[in-house]
C-alpha cells in the first residue's frame, strides 16, 4: 500500500499531473484569453529571449503550462478570424480588415453555454477602408454582450488620446488618456462585475505595435523610439498582465480562471532581438518561423501543474480547448480544422498534432496563396518546396536531396495538404 502511494506521488511529481475539477456548470472556470498585438516568441524571456523584461508572463509560465510550439497566421486580421472561428482561412477568409458576415466566434460558443462575454482592445474586423466599411463583422454581432474597442469604423490612436468605443459609444479622450490603461480599467470592472458567474474576457491587445512610442512607464523620456520603445511597451504588455493577476487575486477569483496569453503573429520587421544567444528578426508578414511562431502560456492554479509542452499548437485549437473547458459546442466542429490541447493542460499525453497546415493570403486580389503544411522540423509548401525549419528557419533555400525518409515525410504533408480545399472557400470580393 505504502509503495503504491509511493509510486502514484512520484508520477504527480515527474509529470505533472492534476486533475481537473469537474466540468460541471457550477464548476466551470471563468475564461480570460490575452493576445498581444505584433509579439512573437522571442520576445519573452521564459521562452528564452534576452532583449526585454517580462517577470509577470514568466511567473504564469513558470506555474502553468509553457507551449514552445504555438503558431499563428502571419499577420493579424488572417489569426483574428482563425483564432475566434477555429476554422482554417481557407474556409472562411473574405479580405484584410474583416471577419467574414455571419461568422459563429467562441464569443458565441460561450455565450451559448451561459457565460457573460466582453472583447475588449482591438477589433479591425468591421472594414474601414472605401467599400469595404461595413462589409466585415460588427463587434455587436460576434458574440459578446459587451466591448470597448478600437478600430471598428475609424483608424485613430490606440495610444495617447485614442479613438475608442464603448458599447456602441464613441468616447471624448484627452491627451493624458493611453488606451491599453483604459482597456485594464475596463476589464477589471467587468471581472468584478460577473465574478459570481462564469465569464469570458476576450482582450486582443493594441501593445505591442506600431507606432512604436512612449508608455505611461517612460514618457519622461525625451525622444524614446524603435527598438527602445518597443522594449518599453514589450514592458508594459507584460505590466499589464501582471495588473489583471493581480486583481483575480483581489477578487478571489484566480484559482477558477484559466488564463491564457498567446502572439497574434511574428514581430515587426523592424526589430531585432535575441533568442537563446542568436539574432531573431522580425518576421510579421512572412509565413517563416518568425513570422508565425509565437508564446503560449495557459496558467490556472491548482488545475493545472507547470509543464513545457513541445507538441504543435496552431490557432484552429483555441475554439475546441475552449470547448471542452466550459462544456460549450464548437460551432464548427464538423470541419475538424483544429483540436483540443486541454490533454496536454492536464498532464496527460492526449494525441498531439503530427502536422500543422497554413492557407495564408491577406489579400486575396493581389498574388497567390501561401499554403504550407508542417510539422516540429520539416515544412512542405504547395508548390513542392520542402524545407527543414529548424536547419534553415528563414527558409533560405528548399531542400533538393531526396531520400526514402524525406520522400516519406513529403507525402504525409502532401496529405496534409490535400485534406483542406485547395482554395479559398468564399467569395473574396467585399
């Protein structure tokens, strides 16, 4: 008996495992997703970067889960739509700058499994520009019984003096207001408001883009630009996370909450930082490591045990983890673009993904689509080109020897890419 007992703490100890409360309604977890805007994974030092300070996001790594393998569309409006959807763009991509009409989000999903829902941050999934104003979706209409958000219409400041709405709401700022404060302000009160209640907060962030300015942390500082200021508002996103931690503290909340910080996509072009003693470039735009690998860090005390997860994590996995989480039904879940990782949350092995596949084609008036399938090292483009990511990360030349192995593993993710369309599947006109 004694050695049994033994034997079953030593396996918590090696593995990490807990177990999960049961997912009953009255036990379900309130739900806070964080997206920062522009931040791939270099720029956190859990993950190894040495450029910028980000003790917060380290703590909830070193106490939940750590994903090194998380990616994302290369720019922002493609992971917006995959990450809310769950569905590969190639299903339901319309333009840059909107989420296609009609569009079921986790924002719906939650609400249908009874939790009070906000999106706070950034939007620009409504259409802005000439024809297209009107074309995408409104905040209103994406499941979320409140936002406050920038870039619905207009494309003002997100930062100083910021052009923001409240609840269909156009606010009058000052040139002492800095929008990601006002966002934190507003998802404070909202925990506060539902903390008896499960609730989803949706906050896809404005930091860390450009324009690259000063924050409330340094605005002392006279002519602060490019790299500098960047590191500062890498700073404050972190600062950020830290503040709302820190309230589910207050609230006595933090121990029910899953909360989750990933990267919309790689980081401004721009910038240079350093990753395990080597140069990163920011690859934003480009469908290389950089441009789509990014942090994941899911944290939820008591839950789940701190872990490092190798396996693959693409964005078409948020809509059904968040699913299975809060005993709500995947809107989509008949296409199987994407699968749960909340396995892997709770100790266990699960089925980790072999491949990941990518249709990525911001605007789809101009060019061809950039279709890829991959998996931990070797990446196969449509047209044939095969790389091995982790000799040759920025892709520098495709991979010309063939051998039994490599033509083994280039008709897997030929198969991977022959299970999705070979196109987009909707109109791309807006």
């Amino acid at each position: 008996m004694l050695k049994a007992t033994l034997t079953f703490c030593s396996m918590i100890a090696c593995y990490g495992i807990l177990a999960l409360p049961s997912m009953a309604a009255d036990r379900r977890p309130n739900i806070i997703l964080l997206m920062a805007d522009d931040m791939g994974y270099e720029c956190l030092s859990c993950n190894g970067g040495e450029s910028y300070v980000t003790p917060h996001l380290d703590q909830l790594a070193a106490k939940g889960v750590r994903f090194t393998n998380c990616h994302s569309q290369p720019v922002c409006t493609p992971s917006r739509c995959k990450i809310m959807t769950g569905l590969s763009n190639v299903r339901n991509y319309v333009d840059f700058g909107l989420l296609k009409q009609g569009s079921r989000t986790f924002g719906h999903m939650l609400q249908d499994a009874g939790y009070q829902t906000a999106i706070i941050g950034k939007w620009q999934l409504y259409g802005r520009e000439g024809n297209k104003i009107g074309k995408g979706t409104h905040p209103r209409d994406s499941g979320f019984h409140e936002y406050f958000l920038w870039q619905i219409e207009g494309r003002g400041s997100r930062y100083w003096k910021p052009d923001l709405e409240r609840n269909g709401k156009v606010l009058e700022t000052t040139d002492a207001d800095y929008g990601p404060d006002m966002f934190v302000d507003y998802a404070k009160d909202f925990m506060a408001r539902n903390r008896d209640q499960p609730f989803f907060l949706y906050y896809p962030m404005v930091l860390p883009h450009s324009p690259f300015v000063e924050t409330p942390a340094n605005k002392q500082r006279d002519g602060i630009k490019g790299h500098d200021a960047f590191a500062g508002m890498v700073s404050y996103t972190d600062d950020i996370v830290g503040r709302l931690v820190s309230h589910m503290k207050e609230l006595n909340i933090q121990q029910n909450t899953l909360f989750l910080f990933a990267g919309d996509n790689g980081t401004n072009r721009s910038i240079s930082s350093i990753l395990d003693g080597k140069p990163i470039q920011g690859g934003k735009g480009l469908t290389i490591d950089s441009g789509t690998h990014v942090p994941l860090i899911v944290n939820w005390p008591g839950t789940i045990a701190p872990a490092v997860c190798q396996d693959l994590v693409d964005f078409s996995d948020f809509v059904p983890t968040l699913a299975e989480i809060s005993s709500g039904t995947h809107p989509y879940a008949e296409l199987a673009d994407g699968q749960s990782f909340l396995p892997q949350l709770k100790g266990q092995k699960g089925s980790p993904r072999s491949w990941i596949y990518c249709f990525y084609h911001s605007n789809p008036k101009k060019g061809t689509a950039k279709i890829f399938a991959r998996n931990h090292r070797w990446k196969l483009y449509a047209d044939g080109n095969l790389f091995d990511v982790q000799a040759d990360p920025d892709e520098s030349a495709p991979v010309v020897t063939e051998s039994d192995e490599l033509k083994q593993i280039r008709l897997q993710l030929r198969t991977a890419l022959d299970s999705k369309p070979s196109q987009l599947a909707v109109d791309a006109t807006p």
